[in-house]
C-alpha cells in the first residue's frame, strides 16, 4: 500500500490533514528538560503524546538533527511517532548524485517520506522514488521572501521555474508516490500549481508562524482528501514552561478544527 | 582571513589543488575494519594519514554520515584533518528557509566551508553567507546525467539556468567567500560558467570514478590559483584490504600530479 493511500486512511481516521514539524530548536527548548540525556528527544514524546491524536502525520526537520545527539534524538522520535501509528516525513530537501543520493535515500528505510530538492534532475532522486511505498515530496514554490530569485524565472516557453518543476514532478510521478511542496504564503501560486497538477497531493507549509492562506492551503492542497498542511514553531512552541505540552495540543486542536471548515 | 585566502596559501603549500571526497561508502569498507567502534571513522583516518600532505582540502559528503554513529565519524574525522592543518569542506548542498536554514548554518562552526543548493533563493543561503571567514559553494551545474532536466532549462532572457545560478551566486558574493560546484563532465560548459563569473573559485568535481575532462577542470576551475578539483572514490578505494590506504596514497599522488601539469 502506497504512502499516499496510507495517509488518506490516516486523514480520514483521525478527521485531521495537520502535520506538525518536529524542529526542536535547542535555544528555545524549556528549561526543564535540560537535565535530560536527549532534550530533544524529551521535547518530541511530549507533543507526540499531547498531539498524536489530532494529527496526520509528523514532520522532523533534518536541520534540527544534525550531530551524534540529534540523530539519536530522532531516531528515537521516529519510533515513537510510529508506535503511536503517525506516519513521519522527513523534511531534509535533499538530492544529490549518483551513489551518494542512493546513500541519501536509505532514510526511507526509517521514515515514511521524505522531501527532495528538483534543482538537480530526476536521477538525483530516482532512488527516493524507486522505493514505490514511500512518499516523496518535491520543492516546488517555498515560502522564504528569496523564493523569488530562482523559482520565479521566466523559462523561454513562458511558464515559471516553479511551474516547470511541478510539470516535470507530475512526469516523474510514475508509482504514485510523489507530492509537491508549495507554500501557502502564496496562495495564487498554490491555485496555479493545482490546475498544473491535479493528481499531486501538496505538503503546504506556511500556514502557522509564517501566516499563511489556510482557506487556499486546504482548497488546493487537497486531492481526493489527501494532502497535508504543515505548522512547525505556532504548534510546538504554543507555550513556555512545564505546560508547553498542553499548549501544542491546544494550538493544534484549533488549526486542526480551522481546517477542517474548509475540507 | 576569508576562507580562499586561506585556501590559496594551502595550496601553494602542498602545491595541490586535489580535494579528496571522504565518502565511506559502508558497503565498500575494507573488511578488516569492521571490529572498530566507528569503522567510517577508522578508515577515514587511514586515508587522512596516508594523503594528508598531498590534499589541499576533505569533503565529506554528509549522505554517508546520517545516523549517530555517522555523526562521530564525522565529527572525528573533521577534527583530525584540522589536526593535520587541512581544511575541510562538508560536501551537504543544503538549503532552508528562515530559522531552518540558520539551524544548518551552524555546521559551519565545524568545518571550513560547505556546499548549497540554489533553488530557494539567496535569503535561503544567506546565514551561510554572513559567516565571512567561511567558504560557500553553490551547486551550479552538476555531473549526473539528469542535470539537464532543471539546470539547462533555457530562461527567457537567453541563458540556461545553470548560467543565471552564476550570475546571482556572483551577485551575492558580497564577501568574497562564495565559490561554485562546476561538474568536469562537461568542459565546454565550465568554460563558459568560467566566462560568466571570472572571479569566483570553483569546486570540481567528477575528474575521478566520473571521467572528467582533467586540463578543462585545471583551466577553468581556478582563480588566481584558487580553485579545488574533487576526486572522491578513485582515491579512496583505489585499493582494497588492508593497503588500501598505501593506493590511496598513490591514487592521490598520481592525481595531483596530473592535475599539476595543467596549473
């Protein structure tokens, strides 16, 4: 059974497209979980276990992860997110070549999707896409001011980088394990994309501290119900302190609630 | 001092413009390692003394370190090439946006430089572009045979995107520390890139186990005698079982010296 036809199930289990990133950024972790081996790791079980009901899927970013630590810290969040039945992709926006994005892909192994960056072609994330069960969402249109400066060059035929990247992703999409990432600070972007694509389900991120379009977010995220809206730092850092857990559910339970009226 | 300037006097020292790809491939180990704690690091450290007076720089791809015993290697092997004066550039074509991307900024606290992808822009890339005395490369045309999906898409003002890539990444280059990941595969578009951005160094790779052009990567690589061309595989598993580190050594050399004859 295919990621997407697995997170479908999820969406409609647990009446909720909301993903949660997972960054738990060292200079804002509360202070009461210092003492801990992995404060990271402490930090994730408690929004996973303040959260996992309300949400679709979890969503680590790489960037927070990387040292001996923060892998551990990780790994043992991905088994946790996994023993309470949350699929996890793994933000990490790579791509490489050859034997070194086959290396790359072996996270799959671990998670159960994964983002990828287009700028250096389909072979550099075939061995992503080779694993058939697997999700694989490719960086169409982000949401950072500087977007601009790439995404939106004019291609000689008339259409957009980011248009062109979508174009070439639905190409690609061969097992139907692929998704796009588009940003829902944009939200005409987000309806352009959608009429380039029909069939590609969306991970739209932005929607939270970035403040994003929620209504565009759900309308063209979505096919056949599944597509996911992300919220990273509004979720897990709701609050301070001892309750910060009660405040992530807290905050995800609204954005949950909020998309939900536009399903 | 930047990062280049240091580069040049290093390679003025060792009279070598060879940088060695620190890729342990796990599946191609000599077996004789595997009773160590962190086989990657193990062999890493054969290589580092058997090269270290013949390599102008390390680059670790970061795909072969990504578990918590990866990251000790990694984070071992870093720090004995500093040992050995050798700088080392993490080879993790990264990019993110906002806190994200300032959160993988941080690897440049490890290591000497560290290469980019372009596709989210110059905001996306800009926390590594502040730390001044550090190098950043951009990916701009790379080896693998799908590099053309994206990268030679032809912009409406006439050049391919690859060529725009430079152009911005010569834009940015606000403080003299970025470079660009020209692939030796295709000479006459290193020439050209070279035309484009006369000042910037650039990073070659695919001279080795690619069969790149090796007089075009020496020509059009360097900057008043600054520019890295990458071999990675054909020097580090030159040979197997336990002299693997002796045909390393000798790979390295004969490399370098072919390498010489073109500088």
């Amino acid at each position: 059974m295919g990621f997407f036809d697995r997170l479908g199930d999820r969406i409609e289990q647990t009446d909720s497209m909301l993903c949660v990133g997972l960054d738990p950024d060292t200079d804002r972790l509360p202070s009461h979980l210092d003492g801990f081996d992995l404060p990271r790791w402490a930090f994730n079980r408690r929004i996973i276990d303040a959260t996992h009901d309300l949400v679709a899927a979890y969503k680590p970013n790489a960037a927070f992860y990387e040292d001996a630590d923060g892998w551990r810290s990780l790994e043992e969040t991905i088994a946790y997110a996994h023993g309470k039945d949350v699929p996890v992709i793994l933000d990490a926006k790579r791509a490489d070549i050859g034997n070194t994005t086959r290396q790359y892909a072996r996270q799959l192994d671990r998670v159960d999707a994964i983002t990828v960056n287009p700028y250096l072609g389909r072979d550099a994330i075939e061995p992503f896409l080779q694993r058939s069960d697997a999700g694989v969402f490719v960086l169409c249109r982000t949401t950072n001011p500087g977007a601009s400066d790439v995404q939106e060059l004019a291609l000689a035929e008339g259409d957009q980088l980011y248009e062109r990247v979508a174009t070439l992703a639905d190409l690609w999409n061969q097992r139907n394990n692929i998704g796009l990432v588009v940003g829902a600070t944009t939200p005409d972007e987000l309806e352009a994309v959608r009429d380039l694509v029909p069939e590609l389900p969306f991970l739209v991120p932005g929607v939270g501290a970035q403040g994003g379009d929620v209504e565009a977010a759900v309308t063209y995220g979505c096919v056949d119900g599944v597509g996911l809206i992300n919220a990273s730092r509004s979720v897990i850092f709701a609050g301070e302190g001892e309750t910060f857990d009660k405040a992530a559910r807290s905050a995800a339970k609204r954005l949950r609630d909020r998309l939900n009226e536009y399903r």
